[in-house]
C-alpha cells in the first residue's frame, strides 16, 4: 500500500469516502451564541460530500454530544441527512460480505441504498462514540434511531465484554476493494485488557487477502492518559493500510506512518470546539480519501463554519522587569497586560475572518495565566465584562492557575496533589477522567477511607455514569447491588459471625472480582437496574392518583417542600424521619416478598440494609444488644461512609 501525493483519477475504479469524526451534535445548543455552531458546520460537511461526489460518508463516532440528544439536536440531524443523503444519485459500489453479520444489531440488517423502500443516493456509515454509546436494557444509542429510519448504516458494534471479533464490510468497486473494519467505543481499560488477553480478532477475507485495501475506524483514546486508559497503536494488526482514528479532537489529519506496524493513521479531529485547550486551536479539517486498488490518496478539507479560536499562555515569573510582586499596583499592570494580549488575539481573529462570510463573527478567546510567584489574580468577572460583546465565552476569557507543591503535615494522600492537578493545563485537565481520579484517590486514601465491598473500577464507572450521562442512581443501585451479592455469597459460605473472619472473607470475595469480566458485568447490572428504576418512577408519577400499594413501610419527604405522596409500589425513595434522626430505606420490590430489615448501629449514624439476611448469629447478636463492635464488617455498611 502506498500513499500517492498528487490526485487519484476519478475513475470506475476509485472509491471517494469523506471521512469526518467527533460532529458533536447539540454541543451547547442552548447557548444564544455558540447554540447552532455544531449544525451549521455538520451542514458543510455534509454538502461537502455532494460537491465532491463521494460514493460514500464515514464517521468515526461522537455524531451527538450527548448521549440522549434532545429532540432539536434529532430534528436538525435526520433534517440534514435527508437533504444531502437522499436522492436519485445511483450507487456505484456494492457489497460483498455478510450484511446480517456486518448490521446484526438492526432489525432491517442490510445497507439502506438497497432498502426498496428508500433512496439513498450517499450512504452514511459510523461506529458509535463515547458520547453516543449503547446504554440501557435494550442496548440502544442514537445510531440505532437514525439506522432505524434508513438514514444511517451503524457498524462496529459488538455486545460481548470478553472479546471483540470485528467482521468487516466488504466493498467492491471495479477492481477496487474495501475490507472496512469498525470498532465502537469500548471503554478503554477493558478494550487494552481484550488486546493482551488476545481476544481481539479481525476477520481476513476468505479470497485473495493481499488484493483489499484494510481500512480500520477506531473511536478510543490514542493519547495516553494511563497505565491502560487507552489503545496504543502497536496493539493493532500489521495488514492494516489506513487507521481512521476517532475520539482525539486534535485535527491530525495528515497519514502518519507507524513504523512498527507500517499502517498510516488519520485523525480527523473534531469539527468544533468543545474544549478551549490547545488542541482544539488547530484548524479543523475533514478529509477525502481516494482509494484505488493498494493507493490512497487523502485530501484535507478545510472547515469555514468552524468559530475561530484562540488561546496564549502568559507566565508572570517571565515578565519580572514588567512585573514587581510587591508593587502596590501590580495587580492593575497585570491587568493592563492581559487586556492587551485579548486584544492582539481579537485583532488576529478579525484579519483571518475577512473574505469568509461562513465564519461565525465572534471568535473563543483564551488567555491562561500562570501567576505564580507571589502575584495576586485580578477581577476576572470584571475582566470579562469588557469583551461581552465581542467574544463567544466572555465568561470565562482568563483562567488562572497556580502552581505550587502539596504541603500535608500528615503526609496523607502524598501521591495525589490536587494544586498541581488544577493548574495543569487545561487540555490536560479535560482528557482526565473520572474513574481514573476515584482510583487514584482510593490508591492513596487512608485505611480507613478505603472501600470495603466495591472494587475502585466499578466505583469509578458508577461515577462516571453519574457524570456523564445523568444517571443519577447509579451509585446506589451499584452499592445495592453489591450488598446483596455479598450477603448472599456469606450466607453460602456459612461464615462463622466473628468479625475477623466475616471481614478476611468479603475481602476475598471482593478482590477475586478486581478486573474481570463479573465486575464488569455487575456495573452494567447496576446502571440497567437504575434505568429501570427512574423509568418506573416516571411511570408512577403519571399514575399519582392511581391505586397505591401499602407494601411500602417507609414514607418520603418531598424535596420541593410540599406535603409527602403516599407510598408509591415499588421500591421506596427519599428520606424518612425517625426518633433517632437516622435515614432509613424502603425495601419493597415488585414481584418479590417484602425483605427482612436489619438496622446496625453505627458509630454516629443508623444505616438501614436490605436483604433476605439468613445468619442466626447476626440476629441473635442484633436482638439481645449484643451489638458487634464494628457491625460495619459484618454487612460492609463501611462503603456507603466512604462516598
């Protein structure tokens, strides 16, 4: 395979593929300025596409920013797409593989160009993001919408958490042929895991396989952020030509060779701003590739709907013969300074805008100053106030960061310094995630801080659920969950009620689930458990003044302060007031008898714990006050004091 430099002819034989990542669709839609940004440039894109004549669209993942795109985002999407994508335009490709392998995630599992009942004249083709993954019981992402209504071909699913086997689309055109792998966003560690364990797999083509050009598109992280918190590319097989590398929002769209594995990688980037780092400062591009036979030639498209954006880095310890610290006004002169780099920055924006009446007017400006050194920030809102009606972020134009050593006379958590976290900057501060920082804090946190029942992963991705997609029980339904597999796995153990003994056993129950797939398998319990809750809490807000169930025993205060409904069927929620001032649960479930409660007391506080609780021990221990001395060990309460 190799790279032409100059233009492939546009021949029977040439397959032309816009290739674009990271759309972000409703990236902050309801912004007055910034609102529209990520539809109007998805329209270019797409009208690319018709000016070029290409035979078809793919994308790398991230279509939609969230992972829930409300119904304008939805709106403007199928819109677009059924203005550029839908036509008489006849299909000069076709495929060769098993369709019912290649969309088997579809209830119509084959291309929608050969739906008799649409007509497509560009064929879409996208692997899900991290931002639109599959989540829920039934396992469905906005893809599976817009694949649903023919508008899109969603590839490069796999359901399985133990191995990934990638089967890739076939494509021929004239005696050019496309073995077109794709693999959805997987979370990183578990992917990284499968690629060690070996139970990754890329399916050759049966017949002749040095005649296929290997196009492989990828959504996971390329950078590394961690021990195994992303792909490196040497994971990656050797036949591969081209790497179409979705996620990373830098636009490296050159081919870069990998020496190691000779493939070429292209990363498109993201087609808008959702981070003001200095990746996102690049100009953002998408590409045309041209393929014909074993050559590819990639063309970079340049985006003129993207808003400009900027970003300088100012230190004051390098301006010292400008700046004194102990200067009564210094703080007015530091001021003064970064007035002026905003304006040098907005004078730049303005010359790149002239003769582009596609770009947005107002730019993103940047300024991140290290003040360092004894020197004191000034008024950023105040600041702030003097470009509001020339920035597209005149909220947050300054950002200051100090850097300093984490001074802890106890020496607790010495690994972690959060100083040094905060100031770093802010492109590193975005690629963080949350479940890395939950395991980094409990790596270094105190005994006494640390988690006796949940793993620091499943934590970690509870969290992140928490953070990134709303779900707002996921927390508790993991610990739940957590608590009745434990309870269930001492009852059949028939452990011995002395605390040292029940303790060493839920700690070997625990770290025989450290990074495997049962841990895995017991996040995707808990978060499918909390979607069904809140759906059921949907339902039974609309069914309010219907028949009530008395099987729940604890009744709710209302968080808006009006007077507490009566206790709704299912699984209690919310807080119950007692004697002691303690919070209780309600423990009923649909379809299951009523659990036996038992309440430890605690050093401060009365946690409730539900569960069929088998241990005659525990009762007689809990009934004659007798209470252990640290009852937390018997039924690991201790996790619900270390959130």
């Amino acid at each position: 395979m190799t790279s032409s430099s100059g233009n492939t002819l546009d021949d029977e034989d040439t397959l032309k593929i816009l290739i674009a990542t990271d759309i972000h669709l409703g990236y902050l839609e309801k912004d007055a300025i910034r609102g529209n940004d990520t539809y109007v440039t998805f329209d270019e894109i797409l009208k690319h596409a018709k000016q070029n004549d290409v035979d078809f669209i793919l994308l790398g993942g991230d279509l939609f920013h969230d992972n829930k795109p409300s119904r304008k985002s939805l709106h403007n999407c199928i819109e677009l797409l059924r203005k550029y994508c839908m036509g008489d335009k006849p299909i000069t490709f076709e495929i060769l593989s098993d369709q019912a392998v290649n969309f088997s995630t579809s209830k119509f599992p084959w291309v929608n160009y050969q739906d008799e009942n649409l007509n497509i004249s560009i064929p879409v083709f996208s692997v899900h993001g991290n931002h639109d993954d599959p989540t829920g019981a039934d396992g469905l992402c906005a893809l599976d919408v817009l694949s649903c209504a023919g508008l899109v071909n969603h590839f490069g699913r796999s359901r399985s958490v133990e191995k990934v086997e990638v089967s890739p689309v076939l494509l021929q055109k004239g005696s050019t042929r496309i073995a077109m792998y794709g693999i959805g966003s997987i979370p990183d560690e578990r992917l990284y895991r499968m690629f060690l364990n070996n139970q990754v797999t890329m399916l050759r083509p049966r017949e002749d396989e040095s005649s296929w050009f290997n196009l492989l598109v990828v959504h996971q992280n390329r950078s590394k952020h961690g021990a195994t918190n992303y792909i490196p590319e040497q994971f990656l097989d050797d036949f591969l030509d081209l790497v179409v590398w979705g996620h990373e929002h830098e636009c490296r769209i050159d081919p870069e060779r990998n020496e190691q594995r000779l493939f070429y990688i292209t990363q498109p980037g993201s087609s808008v701003v959702t981070s003001l780092s200095p990746g996102e400062a690049v100009k953002k591009h998408i590409g045309l590739l041209r393929v014909k036979g074993r050559k590819m030639n990639l063309e970079k498209i340049p985006l003129q709907t993207v808003r400009q954006f900027f970003i300088q880095d100012v230190v004051l310890r390098d301006h010292l013969n400008l700046f004194n610290p102990d200067h009564p006004k210094v703080t007015q002169k530091i001021e003064a300074f970064c007035q002026e780099k905003v304006e040098e920055m907005l004078d730049e924006a303005e010359r790149d805008r002239l003769g582009n009446p596609q770009m947005p007017e107002k730019p993103l400006i940047r300024l991140r100053v290290d003040y360092t050194g004894g020197f004191e920030a000034f008024n950023v809102m105040r600041f702030n106030q003097k470009f509001v009606d020339r920035l597209a972020n005149p909220k947050d134009v300054v950002h200051f960061v100090r850097h300093r050593e984490c001074k802890d006379a106890k020496g607790e958590m010495e690994n972690i310094n959060f100083d040094e976290l905060l100031s770093r900057a802010s492109a590193e501060v975005m690629q963080l995630r949350v479940e890395d920082l939950v395991k980094q804090y409990f790596a270094t946190a105190e005994k006494n801080m640390q988690l006796s029942l949940l793993t620091e992963q499943g934590m970690g991705k509870a969290v992140q659920e928490f953070v990134d997609k709303e779900e707002r029980d996921a927390i508790e339904e993991l610990i739940n969950y957590q608590l009745e597999k434990t309870q269930h796995h001492l009852k059949e153990r028939r452990v011995e009620a002395v605390e040292e003994k029940i303790d060493e056993e839920i700690r070997r129950f625990r770290d025989s689930k450290m990074n495997t797939v049962e841990e895995d398998e017991e996040v995707k319990e808990a978060i499918s458990r909390a979607k069904a809750h809140r759906t059921q809490e949907d339902r039974d807000s609309v069914a309010g003044d219907l028949d009530i169930s008395e099987e729940a025993d604890v009744a709710m205060d209302s968080d808006d302060g009006f007077p507490a409904p009566p206790p709704a069927r299912g699984r209690g929620r919310g807080r119950a007031s007692s004697a002691r001032g303690a919070s209780s649960r309600g423990a009923s479930r649909r379809g299951r008898e009523a659990p036996t409660h038992v309440c430890v007391i605690m050093e401060t506080k009365e946690v409730s714990l539900r569960g069929d609780i088998q241990f005659p021990e525990a009762h007689r221990l809990l009934s004659s006050g007798n209470r252990p001395t640290r009852p937390d060990l018997l039924f690991s309460a201790s996790v619900g004091m270390a959130l």
